[in-house]
C-alpha cells in the first residue's frame, strides 16, 4: 500500500472496498490520510492487516461538530519497512454517536476505545468490555472533550457507583487488592490479583488516577507554553515528549529545524534512555535482593541526571527543546564535559553489568520470569522494551527516521525469550547503543544554528509525530487552530499499549514476582492516564 | 562476592554532606528568577511568556500590579530572557521551602506610561521571598528533633496525587548514595500509619481525591504535610480543571510548601528539614495540651 502513488492507492482501496473510500491525500510524504463515508472501520482494517500486515498504531477521536458537523475517529497504521504512516478518518454516525469496536481483534484497541467512549461520549459497539476507564466509574455523565465542555468545569462531589471486579471463585482462590497508592515512591494505580495461594491467576488493572485534563488543556494553551506541558506528560520523558510535540507543530508548519537542533536533540534523546534504563536496571535487581547493585546504579543516574543539568540547566532536561530547534546551543566546555561523563560512565556501566552478570542468584530469579511470549506481543500490539525483548521488531528511530538519527548507525536489540531478564538484556544493550549514538552525533552538536525562528503556525493542519522515548513509541497527533493555538491534541505514550502486557506476564508467577516483572515494564502511569 | 567488596572499596564514599556544607551545582542549572522591581521597564513580555502565569498582571487605568508567584514558577527561565533590561535574574537559588503561601508571593505596583511601560514603582509588597536561609543549622536542629524527640527515626508516607513522575523521581533521588536521606533518620514507609509525614505531590487529581484523604486520615497525629512542587503548591501548569482540583491545599492542610518543576533532592531535603521543625512544635503542644 505504501509504497504506492497517491493516486494510485486511492484507485487500489476504490477497488478492494468499493465508495466507502472517499478520498486520499497526503498532507506529507510519510503521512497520508484515507477519508471514509462512514464509520465502519472493518473492512478497511481487515484489508490492510490481511493484504500488508499492517499494524494498528493508535485509536482517537476529534470533535468536528462545529466545523464539520461530525465527530471524527481516527486509525493511525503502519507497516514494516515502510517509514509511512496510514491514517484512516472516519465519520461517525452524527444520530446514533456509534462506531464499530475493534477490540475483540485487536486489544490494543481497547483502552483507547473506551476513551473515547468517556471523552466523546461515543458508542464502541461491540466492544467486549465497554465499561468506564478514563473516567472512573463514580463520574457523573460529560464529556469534557467535546468542545461544548469547558475545561474550568467544577464538578460537584461525585456520587456515584463504585467499581465492581470481575469476582475470582474456587477453593483457596482469592482476590489481593493493590493501590491505589502503593508501597514505594511510585505512581498510583490499583491492581487486583486473583490468586490461588502463590501463583497469579489474573490480574484487573485500574488506571487513570493520575487523569489531569491534559489533551483538553492542550485545546487551551499557547502553542509555545504548551511545550511545558507536554514535557509534563510523564516526567521520565519530559524530553521525548517535548520533542514529539515540537516535531508535531514543525511538521504542521514546515519549519526545518537545522542541523545542530536536530543532533543537539538526538544526544538528549539518547541520554534520557541511558538514564532511564540505568535505574530500570537498578531497580530490577533491587527487586530480586541485589541491592548492591542498585545503590551502583543510582549513584551512575545521579552522575547522569548532573550531567543533564550542565547540558539543559535542568536535571530532567526540561527547557531545553521548543518548536523550531532547542533553546540553547553548547559550548566547548560543555561538550568536554558531555564526553568525559560519558566515557566515565561507560566503564561504570561496564562494572555494574558484570557485577549483574556474575550474581548467579540474580539471573536465576530473572529468567523465565513473568515471560511474555512473542506470539502473544504481536496479538496484544506491544511496543518499545518490552515489545523487543519478546520479538517485536520496532523502533521509531529506525522505522520512521527523526531529529539525526538517520545520520548516525546503530543496532535494534531484538530477543525472543520475553522474560524479566531479557527485558532487562534489552537495555543494557540499548544504553551500549546510545553511547555510541551520542558519541557519533556531538561533532554535529557544534554547527552553527541551532535553532530557526517560528513564524505564526498556520491554522487548521494537521500532522502526526512520532518519537522513540526510552519506553517506546510515543505519539502526538494535532489540529492546529487559529492565533497559535491547537485545536486538538492527541498523546499516545508506549505505556498505553503495553499494560495488558503485564497483565499477560504476570500470570502463573507467584505475587511476590510481581514488583520485579511490573519494574520490568516500567510502564508511566501518567503517560498512560494524562 | 570479592568482586562485589572490591567494587565498593574502590568506589569509596559518594555522599555528599548537605546541608552541613553547601552542594557544589552545575553554573547552569535554573533556580529562582530574581525582579529588580527598580529596573523593571516592562512587565508585559516576561508575562506573555510565563507557561503557568506565575507573572501576572492586573492593569487598572494608569496603574499596573505585578504579582510574582513561586508556587506556580516551573523555572523555565523564560521571564529572564523575555526581559530586556535585564530586570529578571535567573539566580542558583532553590531553598525557597515555606511554612506559609504567602511568603511564596511578591508584588509590586507601578504607574504606566501611555504605551503602557512603566513610569514609576509606587510600591512593593514584598521584594524576595523570605524563607529560611540558615539551612545548616536547620539541618543540626532537625537531627536533634529527631534524635530527642521522634526516637531517631522520621517516618514519611509519599502519595502522588497526579503528578507527571517527575517529583518522585528526585524524591527516589533522595535516597540514593549520594543524597542518602537515612543519614538523618528519615525514612520512607509504605503503611501511613507508620508515618509522621505525609509527602504529596500532584495537583491533586479528582480520581485521587480520596485515595489522598484516606491516607491522611490513616495517619497518627501528631502528623505534618508537606506540598511538594509547582503542582502541589498551585496546580502548575494543570491549574484547576474537570479533573484537576489545583493543590494540596485544597484538600488538607498543608504545613510545607517545597517549588520547583521538579525540586532537586536538596530543596526536598530543605522542606522535609522544615516541616520537622514543624512536626517538633506538634509534638510540644500535643504534651502542654
């Protein structure tokens, strides 16, 4: 399908699906749209799942009423080895507000269908469990992201039911309720074991605690202040995240960031992974007993997290990337610094993996724990870390190239045994990738320009945005509207994918596993609920 | 297990001894912006570029009112590069915890020109936030509180309350080896009930609302809360909104303010030193009472 003229591919979906195709266009090279008649998703999806193995990237819906009458869904795909994306629009019903579900198909769906169902106010039909998630289950009827919702609403004390779980019977089968706030510093979220003594039977996750308005707040803000909000979408990829938005109005606007912005990001991306990665691996082994190593690898963040401080002026590297390049360039020194850090940390990096490596006990306690088989990834629609450590081979960096990376050369670790230890192999392997990345990219991080300016953003373009955070694959869609304001904006973190992830790898480990596969994932509560 | 020995030995000590000597932090790291209300021209472009409206104005004819709020500042730096006579300073900065909102606010009042500039500076309300500057002795005074008083031992219950993850991050960044929090006999705990602290960050989310309440109310009194971050203390950047009530402070009483978007671990530690001052009062009046 995509490799096809614009053209050419309508003749071709004209042929196959008949005039429920209405139009193609593609706003970009690498991002065309397909407009339906109607809102049945089916057909088309069946087509290019069956005919290219296509996958469904994400689900979401936009309120057109005002402008067009209609409320609009929205089913981005891709297919391997095509940097394009497919974005399928479609209307739908204005009389009955229902569309077709997906979920039953594809679980990756799901989530996201019964957000819009909570958003919207829409009607996934068919959808095998069509209960509340975004808004839990006490909320009074509304639908804060249709436009005639305002943002500022105060909702009165809510009143309403509370939520019922799927019950668990048997002798000696019983239910262990976890959260909202839990043992350790983390974030909030309830999950429900069902157990039979020692092993997990199935476990029912309850999210969107941490639901703060964010996708209505971006319909509200300046385009450039809502750069600061986007870095607040999950504080553990405040860089990702503000890059993704960014590249979003560029793409939007044609700004061509220069070369320098582009390498300057990319070094920053790299070091957001590292980072990340090196306490994921702190905490893994922390959760199995070797704490040892985990006060090693939290003493190498903080040497990190201080270098992001003297490249950013920001521990968490905030600040630093706005639309049209990053705010400040870098001096001599600073690359020295960046360097000598980084050379430091290699060999530290190197220590604590052999430290890892030589505790039998560790890796004992690692493989075949909380497995999640490839086949069972492929089905669920899993992405990033966990995605490759069961055989899905996706990375943003490669498959849809951004900021430099096409510049540099790097490796994709991909392993198919899908327990906590080869999740835990896929980082230590990425961090020897981004080293290597970053080490590449800083003779562009001296060029001259590091930043164009922006000229008032066009209004009514859409573009999508795609960036490899450390998790995974990280989404934003967006409306622009008039005087540099965004009509809608959509956010997809990798996190909302892979929860059933857990879910699937959990079962039949025994609940004291828990902490170590649910720290495996690492998944963003925050990216997820927003 | 040699190789694990060796490793430690030839690490050595990382942690560092603050606040009993001052932390040694990069020259570009972004603390508190500082107003020169003299010198203040223009208050317009620093606002205008403020992402939360911590800057705000309020224009009554020929007068202005400039109001400064820390508690919503995300130090971004962008007020300092918005104006142009150099009035806002990005300074290093970050102790600024408080036991009282207020203190987290300036204001001043001017007279305008007719292009709407400033002609005089009528009066100031409050020049610099006035916190408590002494940390190192903050610092020898909660040791002995907790020594003394709280049986060596500081026992504080996190709860994020909708945050983005960005404070717990520096919150878990205090207890790694170089910031090591245990040195002063403060811990964190899972159970609220073996807590004397409540640490919460967030705007406070509807959907969190009660989660926060029940672990408040699950705690032994005496007990103090602490808001930490711009979120916390303000809402941030999520402010108020269908699903955001806006602060802590909302919901409980809060005894400590800690800013920043995120506050690096030693304004934590700087707050947490604070709120155990409070918690020594607590404790003292509960035995008068």
């Amino acid at each position: 399908m995509m490799t096809q003229s614009i053209s050419a591919m309508f003749e071709a979906l004209r042929q196959k699906l008949g005039p429920q195709v209405q139009s193609v266009r593609a706003d970009r090279e690498d991002e065309v749209y397909v407009l339906l008649r109607d809102a049945d998703i089916r057909p088309i999806t069946e087509h290019l799942r069956g005919e290219f193995g296509a996958r469904l990237v994400t689900v979401f819906a936009e309120d057109r009423c005002s402008a067009e009458g209609v409320f609009f869904n929205y089913y981005v795909f891709e297919q391997k080895g095509s940097a394009q994306y497919l974005i399928v629009q479609a209307p739908v019903r204005s009389d009955t507000l229902e569309f077709p579900s997906l979920s039953a198909e594809l679980p990756s769906a799901n989530w996201q269908e019964r957000e819009i169902q909570d958003w919207f106010g829409l009607k996934a039909v068919g959808h095998p469990n069509p209960r509340r998630v975004a808004l839990h289950d006490n909320w009074p009827d509304v639908y804060p992201l249709r436009k005639d919702f305002p943002l500022e609403t105060v909702l009165p004390p809510f009143e309403g039911e509370r939520h019922i779980y799927r019950p668990a019977f048997g002798e000696g089968v019983l239910q262990v309720p976890v959260g909202p706030v839990h043992a350790g510093i983390i974030e909030p979220g309830h999950f429900n074991f069902a157990v039979a003594g020692e092993p997990i039977l199935y476990l029912q996750l309850r999210m969107f605690y941490t639901h703060k308005g964010t996708e209505k707040l971006f319909e509200k803000i300046p385009i450039h202040k809502a750069v600061f909000l986007a870095e607040s979408i999950s504080g553990d990829s405040s860089f990702s995240h503000g890059t993704a938005f960014c590249q979003a109005i560029e793409r939007a606007a044609s700004i061509e960031v220069p070369l320098r912005g582009l390498a300057m990001r990319t070094i920053l991306l790299e070091l957001e992974r590292i980072c990340n990665h090196v306490a994921d691996i702190g905490a893994i082994a922390t959760d199995v007993g070797f704490v040892i190593a985990n006060a090693h690898a939290s003493r190498l963040k903080e040497t990190l997290v201080t270098l992001n401080e003297q490249m950013t002026g920001s521990r968490q590297l905030r600040g630093m990337v706005c639309v049209g390049g990053v705010r400040r360039g870098w001096d001599q020194a600073q690359l020295n610094t960046l360097r000598d850090t980084l050379d430091s940390f290699a060999r530290e990096f190197r220590d604590l993996i052999s430290l890892i490596d030589s505790s039998e006990s560790t890796r004992d306690r690692l493989e075949q724990t909380g497995v999640l088989r490839p086949e069972k990834a492929r089905a669920l629609g899993i992405v990033g870390v966990g995605g490759r450590a069961s055989g899905v081979d996706l990375d943003v960096r490669r498959d849809h190239p951004y900021a430099a990376y096409p510049r540099y050369s790097f490796r994709v670790p991909v392993y198919q045994a899908g327990d906590v230890w080869h999740r835990m192999q896929v980082r230590i392997d990425e961090v020897n990738e981004s080293i290597g990345i970053v080490r590449n990219a800083m003779p562009d991080g001296l060029q001259r320009e590091f930043r164009v300016p922006v000229p008032s953003i066009p209004s009514d373009r859409c573009a999508l945005s795609a960036v490899e955070g450390w998790r995974g694959e990280i989404i934003h869609w967006i409306r622009t509207g008039p005087d540099n304001h965004l009509q809608r904006c959509k956010i997809k973190d990798p996190s909302l994918n892979n929860w059933p992830a857990l879910v699937e790898a959990v079962q039949g480990n025994i609940i004291a596993d828990f902490p170590v596969i649910n720290k495996s994932f690492n998944l963003s509560y925050s990216g997820t609920d927003r | 297990m040699f190789k694990i020995l060796q490793k430690t030995v030839s690490t050595g000590t990382v942690t560092a001894n603050y606040p009993a000597e001052p932390i040694k932090i990069s020259g570009r790291f972004r603390g508190r912006p500082s107003f020169d209300f003299d010198k203040w021209k223009d208050a317009r472009p620093a606002a205008e570029v403020c992402p939360t409206g911590a800057i705000s104005l309020s224009d009554k004819g020929d007068s202005r009112k400039v109001t400064v709020d820390y508690g919503l500042c995300v130090f971004c730096g962008l007020c300092a590069e918005a104006s142009s006579e150099q009035a806002v300073r990005i300074t290093q900065e970050f102790e600024l915890a408080t036991s009282d909102r207020r203190n987290l606010v300036l204001a001043a009042e001017y007279t305008l020109n007719a292009d709407r500039t400033h002609r005089g500076l009528r009066k100031v309300d409050r020049k610099s936030v006035n916190v408590e500057t002494d940390v190192e002795s903050l610092g020898k005074k909660a040791r002995e509180t907790i020594q003394k008083i709280l049986g060596r031992s500081l026992a504080i219950r996190e709860v994020d309350a909708g945050s983005c993850n960005g404070c717990e991050l520096e919150i878990v960044a205090l207890n790694n080896p170089v910031h090591d929090v245990e040195r002063f006999g403060i811990q964190f705990v899972a159970s609220p009930r073996h807590a004397d602290m409540l640490l919460v960050t967030g705007p406070v989310t509807r959907n969190m609302e009660l989660a926060l309440l029940k672990t408040h109310r699950a705690m032994a009194e005496p007990k103090v809360v602490v808001a930490v971050g711009a979120c916390g203390i303000s809402g941030g950047i999520f402010g108020v909104n269908y699903a955001s009530l806006g602060s802590v402070d909302k919901v409980l009483p809060v005894d400590v303010y800690i800013p920043g978007c995120p506050p690096r671990p030693q304004a934590l530690l700087h707050g947490i030193l604070l709120a155990i001052g409070r918690l020594a009062e607590r404790l003292h009046d509960n035995r008068a009472g």
